[in-house]
C-alpha cells in the first residue's frame, strides 16, 4: 500500500509538473506560448540557398595571384603577365628564360597551390592549380561560414525560433525557415547582400567614365588595379569612376563592431570599430598615406571617400544618401561578418499565416477525432478497464507537449501527424498488455495476478518495439529535413512518454483499483 501511495504521488507530480510546463501552450495576444510553432503552423517565409562557392575560389585564387605578382616586384621579376581564367587556375606568362631558377623558388613557397612550368617562344610559362583537396576544403568552409553568417543575420532580425540548417546532398545548400515573417524582400536583401567591407586608397579618379579614368594608361587597367564606381554626391544620378589595387589592406573581417550614427551634417551614417589586428592595419594604412582619399568600398561600390587626415588606428564612418533603415541593415549585415561566396535562391515560398490557422484547426480536430474514436473503441471492447487505457494516452500526450516544450522544439505539420501516431503507439501497448491480462484470467489466475503477470510478460515486448521505433526515428532526424525533423521529433518523445504512461501509469491504475476491492473477484476487461 505505500509503495502504491508513492506511485500515485509521482504520477500527480508528473501531471503537474507537464501542466506547468505547457501553460500557455501557445502564443496569444498577450503572452507567448512554450511551443514554438513551425513555418507551416505559424505562416512565414521559407527559402532554399545555394552557396556559389566557385566564387570563393575565385577570391582564393585572385589573392594568391596578387602575392605572386608583389613577390615578383619584390624580386625585381619584370615582363611576366599574370592572369586568372578560372576560380582555380592562375597563369603567368612570360618569365624570361634567366629569371626561370628564382621563379620557380618563388612558385614552390605559394601554399596550396600546384605549379606546372611550360615554354613557349623562349619565354617561360607556368601553371598554377589549386590543389583538389585545397578547393575541396575552401568550398566545404565557404559553405559552413556561409550558413553561420546567414544564422547571425537571422537571429538578428528577432524572428521566433528561425531554421537555418544544411539542406540538400549537393552540400552547397541552406534551408532558412522564418515562422512569422511577412516581408520575403527585405530578408532575401539582409541574407543574400554579402556586405564585403574593403578599406582602399584610391590611386586615379573620381572620373565621370571609365574612358576617362584609363585615359593615362591606355584605355586598361594595370594589372593590380580595378575600377569601382559609386554615387556622385555632387551630381545625384550619377556615377563616379574610382581606380583602387585589387587587394584591400583593410577588410570587414578586421571589424569588432558596427552601428548606426550620424555623420557631421547629422544624416544617418554607420560607425565602425576595429579589433586588435584591424587597428594595427587601419593605422599603417592612414598613417602612410596621410592626404590621400580613401574609398571605403561595400560590396564593390564606393560609399564613401575621404581625405586622410591624420594616423586613425580603431574608429570609422560609412557615410552617403542613407534612410535610417539603411543604415540599421548595414550595421546589421557588417556586424554578422561577409559572406564568403554569393548567394542564389533555388526555392521560395511564402506560407500565410490564415493557411498556419487552418492547419491547426485541422490538425486539432484530427487528433481529438482520432482520441474519441480510441475512446470509445477501448471502452466497447475492453469494457471499464478502456478507462484506465483513455487515461494513461491522455496523459501521454499531455507528457509529449511538455517534452516538448523543455526542449524548445518546434511543432510542424508533420509534427502534428507525429502526435497524432502518438495516439495510436499508446493504443496498441494497452490493447497487448489487456490482451495478456485475458490470457492470465483465462487460465485461472485471479485478477491481482492476471495484471501483475500481464504487465510483466509484456514489458519486455514493449520496451523492444520502442527501442526499435527510437532507432528509425533517430534515422529520420539525422538524415531527414526540417519537416521530417519536426515528424522525427514528435515521434521520439510520443516513444519515450508512452513507454512511462503503458507500463508505470496504466499499471497504477489497476493497482488503485483492485486495493479498494478486499478479495476482487472479477476484472471488467
């Protein structure tokens, strides 16, 4: 009998304990509920990315021409030409045949690259490749930074319980789901913008045209140098032309913080600060070039050019014709760091949340549908024993919603079906432990021991069905995507509750009963 008291008192615990962590289950106006609800439950945004990682190699290999090009000019290695066809291929032409020994010392020192030497014409060529598993390795982080820095843009924009997770089997994908978001242009502009700071001294123009601009060096850029353009401040609607070196000593990388400020006519600009190593470079670079204009260069388009005064080591402004929302998704996209590759949409959808409404509503009568159909099966069938089994899944269900809860899953579609199937896993452990128990009372034995023994000899055979259940359901989630997650997830905790309620909660309950009968004679079931 206590130990019958201390059962009874653990299962109230458990109820209490689950309402608790429910209430209230989910948003309403006033409060937020504990279970997060899914893209399709909610309504919102749901986007596939592809990550152009070619592009990433692309810089890679551009970077590794330039240093090949300053360790050329270092060693004073005239006449050769350097050129980049494709995102891992760099060319140089044009080695003169005395300069073959120390070019080839120079190629062997260029990491992850590969260098293969033909000759043509008397002049020396060489070939360098990145190595595969270089390129393998630059894409597979171009895509992981890409992901990470798409998360802290998302998370910036405060949505509930946002999704941003690899997608796919090309391993170049992203999934971002955004339950409550209405608005898919301004996040496509935050995720996809991929806000590449370069802190550049400007060596030719502003020119009204690219013509003019070249004009002095023949109508081409020099080899280290590109053309960037940017609004005409004096001239709005129009376009200033810029030439600056292809390689920035400064870069967004080097920021500690970005926010949003006013510059000295009191329009909004964004501020920025350097870490450590971002000092040190922010300091060489204006205090060796003091009176000469600096671009500040954001995704390849000059925002801003000034004159540098003085030595400037940790503080800067982006300033030029900003909204106030401008500057907050500048600040927002600096702060979460350059993607590392250009981003292309493959899919979009956007799910309204009257859409959300109705597949609750569907979902809720599905399963309340389903419990009474349980209900009154198990009360035609098994009598005033299908009380006891109505109980115990009322209470499974109710331990489900708190798992869930406490680990801030979120409730999908598919997740709903999960709970529905919930259902139907507690049916079936009660129909075979009652199914034991007839056998039991069939063969004699009276009704204490028809339950002590069917709930025993069935334990085992409950506990191997869950264990393989919990096994697929892991497969589901490790392999799945983010509804089969959410199907995967509901189904692992609906496993776990139904083994607690089927065997310890059911089997209290008959023992509750029977304490109350001194000689209990008979088992409605």
């Amino acid at each position: 009998m206590k130990n019958l008291k201390w059962k009874l008192l653990t299962i109230v615990g458990v109820i209490v304990f689950a309402a608790a962590m429910i209430y209230p289950p989910f948003d309403t106006p006033g409060h937020r509920g504990r279970i997060s609800l899914g893209l399709d439950l909610k309504g919102g945004v749901q986007l596939v990315l592809r990550v152009k990682t070619d592009e990433a190699l692309q810089y890679t290999s551009e970077d590794a021409a330039e240093r090949i090009r300053l360790s050329l000019r270092e060693k004073a290695i005239a006449g050769p030409t350097i050129t980049v066809p494709g995102p891992t291929r760099i060319v140089v032409a044009g080695v003169p045949p005395q300069m073959d020994a120390a070019f080839r010392t120079l190629a062997d020192a260029q990491p992850g690259l590969a260098a293969q030497y033909t000759r043509t014409g008397g002049a020396g060529g060489y070939t360098f490749e990145l190595k595969p598993n270089v390129a393998s390795t630059l894409r597979t982080q171009a895509v992981e930074q890409a992901l990470q820095t798409v998360e802290r843009r998302v998370n910036a924009l405060g949505v509930s319980e946002p999704i941003v997770a690899p997608y796919g089997t090309t391993n170049d994908q992203i999934l971002v789901q955004l339950p409550g978001v209405n608005d898919p242009e301004q996040v496509k502009r935050l995720i996809g913008t991929t806000a590449l700071l370069e802190l550049k001294i400007v060596e030719g123009g502003p020119a009204s045209s690219q013509e003019a601009l070249l004009q002095a060096s023949g109508g081409v850029a020099p080899p280290e140098m590109e053309v960037v353009t940017g609004a005409d401040r004096s001239n709005p609607g129009s376009l200033s032309y810029y030439l600056v070196r292809k390689v920035a000593p400064v870069t967004g990388r080097d920021l500690s913080n970005a926010r949003a400020s006013v510059d000295e006519n009191n329009l909004p600009a964004v501020g920025f600060s350097m870490n450590r190593a971002g000092a040190i470079k922010f300091g060489k670079l204006t205090g060796d070039n003091i009176g000469k204009p600096m671009a500040v260069i954001l995704d390849h388009r000059v925002e801003t050019v000034a004159v540098i005064q003085g030595k400037i080591t940790d503080n800067g402004q982006i300033f030029g014709s900003f909204s106030a929302q401008d500057v907050a998704d500048m600040s927002l996209m600096l702060r979460s760091g350059a993607l590392p590759a250009g981003l292309t949409y493959l899919e979009e959808r956007t799910v309204g949340p009257t859409l959300g409404a109705e597949s609750i509503r569907a979902g809720v009568t599905a399963s309340l549908g389903g419990l009474a159909l349980v209900a009154i099966f198990m009360l035609v069938y098994y009598k005033l024993s299908g009380t006891n089994a109505i109980l115990s899944i009322v209470l499974n269900l109710l331990i489900l919603l708190a798992f869930m809860a406490m680990a801030g899953a979120v409730m999908t579609l598919p997740g709903v079906a999960g709970f529905i199937l919930t259902i139907g896993m507690g049916v079936d452990s009660n129909v075979l432990i009652f199914e034991r128990i007839k056998e039991e009372l069939a063969a004699g034995k009276g009704p204490r021991a028809a339950v002590a023994a069917g709930f025993d000899r069935v334990f085992w055979t409950i506990v191997d069905t869950h264990i393989a259940s919990l096994v697929a359901a892991a497969f589901l989630f490790q392999f799945g995507t983010g509804p089969i997650r959410g199907f995967a997830t509901t189904l692992v905790f609906g496993l776990l509750s139904n083994v607690f309620t089927a065997v310890f909660v059911s089997r209290t309950l008959f023992e509750f009963i029977l304490s109350r009968r001194e000689q209990p004679q008979s088992l409605s079931i």
